[in-house]
C-alpha cells in the first residue's frame, strides 16, 4: 500500500490540483518494497515542474543547440590511444541551467520521447565523422546509447541505418550500446533487434555487465560484440583480492567467448595497470578524459595536448595482443614444481614484439617483470622502445626463437641454462601481425625452472622426436605425474599442452572421448599399466595401434612407449600418425583378394577381358585385367567416377558404329535400372583392338559387402556367331 498526500499548508488549490500533487507524492514511492506514504513537498513540486519543462522544451531545445553532444575517448589498453568515442548529451538550458543526464533522460524514457533525443546525438556525431574525415584524422567507431522505448516509438533499426547511409558513413563505426536491464524486458524481440543491427553490419555492445541483472543467461543466447563492465566493479578492486579474482575470471569467461571487453569508472593508474595484465581490451573513465564537447576535442589536438588516435588498420592486430590474460596459463603450473614457486606467484608471462632485429615488451605481468630482474637484471615494465636482439649471452637463444616464432608463425618450446645452472623452460607462441609497421607480437610464458642437476631437458628428447610423433608424453611411474606435448605432424618443434598427475586415470579418460567406439574396449583392455610395465620387462618396448575420431573421422594411430632409463623410473609415450600407411595396407589386401577371386572367376570362365568391383554411390572402383590386349587399351586400374571415366575411355576403344547406343546406355542410371528389374543389367558393343572389332558384353550384378553393396561388372569377349 503506497498512500500520497497534499497537506494545505502548501496552500490552498482547487481539489483536483490536490490530487494530482497527492499523486505525485504517492508515485514517488514506486520502486519501494513494503507499505508506506510521503507527503507532496516543495522539492517535489520543482522536480515535477522541471520533468514538465523538459517535456515542453525537447524540440525546441533540439533545435536551437540546448542539448549538446559530449565525446569520452574509449582507449586500447595495450596502446592507450583512442580507438573508439562514446557519444553522451547535456542539457544547458537558458533557464534552469545545465541538466544532468540523469535529469532528463529518465524523464524522456517514461514519456516515448527518448527517440528524438538518440536519433539527434547520432545526427550530430555523422557530422562530427565526416568534419574529421575532412580534416585527415583517423576515424575511430563512435557508439551512442539506446533506451528501450526507442524500440517501441519507432522502427529505430531503420531509422539509423537510412541516417548513416545517407551520410556515407561506414556502418562499422557506429556502435549500438544498450543496457543489459532492457533485454529482459522482451527477451525475443531485443534479441531480434541485435541480430538486425549486426547483420546490418553494425556492432552492438552491452552496456553495464554485471550491474544485477541475468547477464551470463543473456550471454548464452546473445552474441554481443563488446561487454562493458559496470563501474561497479572498479569500485571494488581497492577492496580486497576477492574483487580482482571476480574480475579476472570474468575477463577470461567473456574473451573465451570471443567477445571484446571495456571497464568503464577507470581512474587510477593502479586499475589501468591491472586491467592491461588481466586482458581488458578497452578502457574508459577520468584517469584519460572526462567527457567534453567537440570544440573542446579540436581545441586538444589544436594544442597537441589529445591522447591520440589509433589507425584502425591496425585494430584487429591490436586486440589479437590485449586479449591474452596475463594469469590465464596458471594452469600449466600443476606440478609441484618448488624452485619455481620460491620465485613466482603465478606463471611468468607477457607479449613480445618483433620488428626486423629488434624485441618490445608490449605487456608483461608481474611474475614476468621480477623473472627479467631476477635472471637479466632487466625491468621490462621501463622498457620505452625497441631493444635489438641479442646474438649471444643470456636471453640469445631465447629471444631468436621469439624471432622464428613471429616470422613463421605456430608455436615453439624452448630450454636455456641460466648462469646459476638452472635451466628455463620457456613457450612462445605467435599471435597476430601488424599490417602497418610490419611488426608480430608472440605470447610468451615461462614454464618452469629445473634445477641444475636434472640433466637432459624434456623439451630437447620431444623436440627430437617432433618429426616423428604429433603427441608425446613422459610419464613417472612413481608419481604418475606427466608432460604432454604436441605439434603438428611432422613439425619440427614441440609445445607443452599440459602437466597432470595420475597419467593412466587421465588416458582412461580422454581415450573414452577420442577413440573409435568399436575399438575402445579392445584398446582399454590393452593399454593398462600392468600390461605396460610388463612388456617394457620383456620385449624393452610397448606397441598397439587404435582409431580415434578427434576429426569427427576414424585415423588410425601408432602408440610406442619405451623407458628413459637416465632419468629414473620415467617412460616415454609417442603417439604417430599411420591412417595412409595402414589404409593402403587395409587397401592392398582388398585388392589382393579382389584378384584372386576374379582370377579364378576367370580361370573358370575363361572368355573374361577384365572385371570391375564398383561402388554404385561413389563411383570408386578397381579393374582386374585377365588378357594384355585388354591391359594394352591402357585404361586406369583404379579411379573414381567410374561411369564417367567409362564412357571417356569408351570414345577411345569403341567402334564408332557402336558409340551412340555406348554412351546412351553407358550410365549410372542404366545400370541401376537393370539391376533393380532383372537383377542383371546387360549391354553389347564392339572394342577396336589391334586395329580389328570385338564384339563385347557386359554385364553387371550387385552384390553385397562388408562395407556395402558393390557392383560387380565382366567385359566378355563373344565368339563370331555373338556367342
């Protein structure tokens, strides 16, 4: 129960003005939980004559320049120069003064009115493009906000696009910002809305992640370009680590998605920094720029005091480089590795850039920062401009694979002995190329540190074995504790995939996934540590071979496992590919029995020039010759399109006579049709062979195959009654 009043010692006013200010006042309480009443005040009656101006003057204070449109930078955290503006509106009214947004755009939202307002700050900002296209300045995308009711007032996916055509504006630099509060509203019709814009080819973000609502249902169906985080969430990180932790594994959940990232309320140096470190793609707040007006923006540049705007060529390399989180590889550390811990919170990690001879640190974290000081009394984190590539001495080798990494692209692994003994086992990996400046940017981690006796590295046995195994993993028997690595077949380099522990727990499970399922049980029942173990003992070597499906198609694939006896109870796993050579295999056998079945066919025969086995669907077949006239028309053995490639060969080894009624008869279709009737289809023509004609039948039946129905097709050479 809400309950308004208008007490007379405001007044007296006729009883229908009463009620409507007892309305007021009760309407005021909307949005309180629980019963209660409020009195009509002076404050109240302002703020209502303030709502009924602004009603009054909207077109009015559009059309004489009242409502102004300011402009926020939206900055590229791994540059920090502008790669996008957001377009926002103030109200400076000759009567009442400046207007927050707060003031009228609520007051517009309840009223339908809203339109009018966003339809005019995209208007302005059109004009703000093309003024600095004229003017030869890079021409960031700039987004402006919408309200739900600008939905229910008008079409306003076709409004905007008919104004940015109309400009000859691209439609990729203006982006469609909308709360996450307003999808709820109509779930299905926002979400047609989105799809309109985007499809359109204008990118749509969410504005206000995180702010209470159902964000993470709305994430699963939506597929937004951009989340802006809520300021809220910078509020919270001087509060303790539980605010970076949320944040952090927020950045990770929506840059796994492939969605770009903003944290708007950005304003201190601090945030800034951790935000780069966690991957926040953009940012937004005071510590650049509070919002300002065009004339104020040109007067920046005028005085070349202006943060700067980022060349949009190079965007999609700058955000393939401000995604990476920093903490993200974390995860690669399960080993109880100690002298690593003794040094690092988290795992050592940052961007290189490469140009010509010459390294960048783009962004590095802190465990990254004290790893450089540490070993190379170096500060990446100071680092301003390019240093050259170091051809010897500690970090050479390290640095020149970050090189190759970035020239050739893939993934790389690397060892390097430290002056201590100690020896670094690093991971590089490329990740895009700047189409301008020509430089790549790699990611880059420290993996672990072994200590100085540990002997021989891993790293140096995979990358031995690179061009041999796509999959290799060392196993301890003792701990059960494993390295995978992997790389292409047939590469040259080996990268760590992951540590693990309980290595056969592990294998049980993912082989359940990736193995063919008719051949898992016998695979399991073979692969058992006993099993192993035992035939290391006995034969020095472990050997089986399964199918596995990780392309959605059965390959077939060897497993080799022998011990590294220099260093302790600890096998080493190979996994190669051998689907060709076990399919020609599997082939050649079929080819084999083929001929030896049609060589007796024919032995009894006698009177066969050759014999096909036809797959009816595919058109594969295979060819058994039994005469060398036969073999001397040179027809291929083996080949796909068999129907085809018969009425081709048959233009070259048919009498002429005969091609018509050959090529008309010789069809997939013919031969169906008969078998399918009469169970065998027949046809009579005549060869050319040794410059003479031979009368030919052929005849063809189906027959049924473990892998399917085949055709079986005889070329018979008929004596000179036809016979």
């Amino acid at each position: 129960m809400r309950v308004g009043v208008y007490s007379t010692r405001l007044g007296e006013v006729p009883v229908s003005t009463a009620c409507d200010r007892a309305k007021i006042a009760c309407d005021a309480l909307k949005g309180a939980y629980g019963s209660g009443f409020n009195y009509y005040s002076r404050a109240l009656k302002e703020e209502a004559e303030k709502k009924q101006h602004i009603l009054e003057n909207l077109d009015r204070a559009i059309s004489e320049g009242w409502i102004q449109v300011y402009y926020q930078p939206i900055v590229r955290a791994v540059t920090e120069k502008v790669c996008d503006e957001e377009a926002l509106s103030r109200w400076i009214d000759p009567v009442r003064g400046f207007l927050s947004p707060g003031d009228f755009i609520p007051v517009l939202e309840d009223a339908g009115l809203i339109y009018k307002l966003d339809l005019y700050v995209l208007e302005q900002v059109l004009q703000k493009i093309n003024a600095q296209k004229a003017s030869g300045f890079h021409i960031v995308p700039h987004s402006i906000n919408l309200s739900r009711s600008d939905f229910d007032a008008c079409d306003i996916v076709e409004e905007i696009r008919a104004r940015v055509d109309a400009a000859r504006v691209p439609r990729d630099r203006i982006t469609i910002e909308i709360t996450e509060s307003i999808i709820g509203g109509d779930f299905d019709f926002m979400k047609t809305q989105v799809e309109r814009f985007q499809a359109l080819g204008f990118p749509v973000w969410m504005d206000d992640f995180g702010s209470g609502y159902s964000s993470l249902d709305v994430l699963q169906s939506i597929k937004f370009n951009l989340l802006k985080f809520d300021m809220g969430f910078m509020r919270k990180l001087d509060e303790g680590d539980s605010g970076k932790i949320i944040l952090t594994e927020l950045m990770k959940m929506v840059t796994s998605l492939g969605v770009d990232t903003i944290c708007e309320g950005v304003e201190t140096a601090a945030q800034v920094h951790f935000l780069q470190e966690i991957g926040c793609c953009k940012l937004q707040g005071f510590y650049f720029n509070k919002p300002i007006p065009l004339d104020q923006l040109l007067e920046r540049y005028a005085k070349g005091n202006q943060i700067g705007y980022e060349n949009p060529e190079e965007s999609a390399y700058y955000e393939s480089i401000g995604r990476v989180n920093l903490y993200d590889l974390g995860v690669i550390a399960n080993e109880d590795q100690n002298a690593f811990h003794n040094f690092f919170n988290t795992l050592p990690m940052g961007i290189i850039e490469v140009k010509g001879g010459a390294v960048r640190f783009v962004r590095t974290n802190r465990s990254y920062r004290d790893f450089m000081k540490r070993f190379f009394r170096f500060d990446p984190g100071m680092q301003s401009e390019a240093r050259p590539i170091p051809l010897s001495g500690p970090g050479a080798p390290f640095m020149r694979l970050v090189q190759d990494c970035c020239k050739n692209g893939g993934r790389a692994f690397s060892d390097e002995q430290m002056s201590d003994g100690s020896t670094v086992h690093a991971f590089a990996r490329k990740i895009g190329a700047n189409p301008v400046t020509g430089a790549a940017a790699a990611a880059v981690a420290v993996l672990s540190i072994s200590e100085p006796d540990e002997g021989e590295s891993y790293a140096e046995i995979a990358r031995t074995l690179a061009a041999d195994y796509y999959n290799i993993y060392v196993v301890d028997l003792d701990t059960d504790r494993f390295i995978e690595y992997a790389s292409p077949a047939g590469g040259e380099d080996m990268a760590v995939e992951r540590h693990g522990e309980r290595f056969f727990d592990v294998a049980r499970r993912d082989n359940m996934k990736r193995i063919y399922p008719e051949d898992r049980d016998a695979f399991l029942a073979v692969f058992t540590r006993e099993n192993i173990v035992r035939e290391l003992d006995s034969q020095g070597v472990f050997r089986t071979s399964c199918r596995i499906i990780d392309t959605g198609v059965p390959m077939y694939v060897g497993m080799k496992i022998t011990r590294m006896r220099a260093r302790g109870n600890r096998i080493i796993l190979g996994i190669s590919l051998i689907d060709a050579l076990i399919k020609k295999q599997q082939e050649d056998e079929k080819v084999r029995r083929q001929n030896l079945l049609f060589g007796r066919i024919a032995a009894l025969s006698g009177k066969y020039y050759a014999m096909y086995l036809v797959d009816p669907d595919t058109g594969l077949y295979s060819e058994y010759s039994v005469t060398t006239n036969y073999n001397d028309l040179g027809f291929d053995k083996r080949g796909e399109n068999f129907f085809i490639k018969g009425r081709s060969d048959g233009e070259k080894a048919v009498h002429p006579d005969d091609m018509p009624y050959f090529l008309r008869t010789f069809t997939r279709e013919s031969f169906m049709r008969g078998v399918e009737n009469g169970g065998i289809f027949k046809m009579r023509y005549r060869l050319v062979v040794n410059g003479a004609p031979r009368p030919i039948a052929l005849r063809a039946a189906m027959v049924s195959e473990a892998d399917g129905d085949k055709l079986i097709v005889g070329v018979n050479v008929l004596d000179e009654k036809g016979v």
